[in-house]
C-alpha cells in the first residue's frame, strides 16, 4: 500500500479574507423580583463564517440590579 502525506497548516500569512459574517440566537426566560432585581437564565449560539465556519454555544446566565432612585 502506497504511503500518503496530508500537510494542513492553520496559520494565515498576507491578506486574506477579513470579512466575517454569521448569526446568534438567545433562548431564555426573565423573571422581574420587584422594579430593581431581575434575573434571566438561557442558551446562546453563535455560528459565523470567516477564514473557517465557526459553532460555539453555551448557558447564559445575567442578573440585573437597577441603582439609583426612583
């Protein structure tokens, strides 16, 4: 059987194409406790396309706290 070779090289040198295009989506629920605490809990994916197609996702996690007065 005949030996093979495969070379990939992932580092860009020069100009190559610098514009990325994609898209998120964000899945999640909101609950307000009163006027200044607020809570929201998801998912978040993410898929663009640059040099290479990209996927990433994950949990999401935020609380908001207003300050301030009224």
């Amino acid at each position: 059987m005949p030996q093979q070779y495969e070379q990939r090289s992932d580092q860009i040198l020069g100009p190559a194409k610098s514009f990325a295009y994609g898209g998120s989506f964000d899945i999640g629920v909101r609950y307000i406790f009163s006027n200044r605490v607020g809570v929201h809990v998801g998912w978040r994916g993410q898929a663009f396309n640059g040099n290479d197609l990209w996927f990433s996702q994950g949990p999401l996690f935020n609380l908001s706290v207003a300050l301030g007065g009224k």
